[in-house]
C-alpha cells in the first residue's frame, strides 16, 4: 500500500455493482503527495502532461473495483473524468477556451477568497497580541479609531473565550458563503 492522491469528481458516479453513489477516487497516476484535486486544478510533478489515464472506480461501499473510468489531462490542467474512453478522447482534443478561462476564474476567486479568511485572521491575531500585551486593558478599546478588527475583537474579549470567538467567526464567514 502506498501513497495516493485524492480527486473530487464534479459529478458523483455510481457503482455499478451495488448503486452506492462515489464522490471521489483515488489514484497513484499524479504525484502520489496526498493531494486533493478536482477538475479545473494543475497536477503538478506528474510524468503524464497531456493525455488519459485509465484508473478504477473503487466503491468503499462493497469494495468493487470492476468499472473504470477516464481522466483526462491537457498540459498538466486536469480536464475530465469520463465513463468512457471514447469520450475522454473527444472533450481531450476539443478543449473549449471559455471552459479553461473558467477554471482560472475559479482558481482566482478561491485565492481571493483565502487570501481575504487569511486577512481578517491575521488582523484579529494582531490586535489581540496587542490587547494581551496592553499594560491598560480596560482602556484599550476606547481609541475612537479603532479598526474592524478592534471593534470585533472588543465583543470577543467581553465573552471571555476570544480565541474560540475568532474561530466561529471565520468558520461562520465559510458556511455563509456557501
């Protein structure tokens, strides 16, 4: 047993044998890193640059691994995962460019949307670096240019569990936005 990387299919498929509905494959064709990947993400370190890649659908459910499926890669960009080989081909030598414009668009809206969680974490860990450092603690809060992240980290101190607050807060923005 060794080392596997992980794909998100887009669509589930199902198992053949017994119906159990599958959301994710794994398989060693990739870097072999642990990796998550779904269609639209670059696999990185992997031998196969543009091509297809023949892999089993593993069913946890009934441990059936009779039915395979087609992944398919261009330039390193993983494209699709496919029942069929014939199909693979096709979408393979027919990328689309407003399918690959799309998939830099959600690259860009996730690394946004890190790079804001990431933000507003690293404020709200700085302010109350600042409080926990604060020689006047009752005073702290009264600046009247208090940023966002005083306001918020002000309700936060008053509950007594800041850290935990700070936490809800980012993981509370996460189930907001989906």
């Amino acid at each position: 047993m060794g080392l596997f990387d992980t794909i998100i299919l887009k669509e589930p498929f199902t198992c053949t044998s017994c119906g159990n509905i599958i959301i994710n494959t794994q398989t060693k064709a990739f870097s072999n890193t642990l990796s998550y990947y779904q269609i639209g993400d670059i696999v990185k370190e992997n031998q196969i640059i543009t091509g297809i890649i023949k892999e089993d659908l593993f069913c946890e459910q009934c441990h059936d691994s009779s039915s395979n499926i087609y992944i398919t890669l261009w330039n390193s960009l993983l494209t699709g995962i496919y029942y069929k080989r014939s199909e693979a081909e096709k979408e393979l030598f027919h990328i689309d460019s407003g399918i690959l414009l799309n998939h830099i668009l959600r690259h860009q809206e996730e690394a946004e949307y890190i790079t804001e969680k990431y933000n507003k974490l690293a404020n709200l860990i700085r302010v109350y670096y600042e409080y926990c450092e604060s020689s006047n603690k009752d005073t702290f809060f009264e600046n009247k240019f208090m940023s966002i992240a005083c306001h918020e980290l002000k309700e936060f101190v008053n509950t007594g569990n800041p850290l935990k607050c700070i936490v809800e807060s980012l993981d509370k923005k996460v189930e907001d936005d989906t």
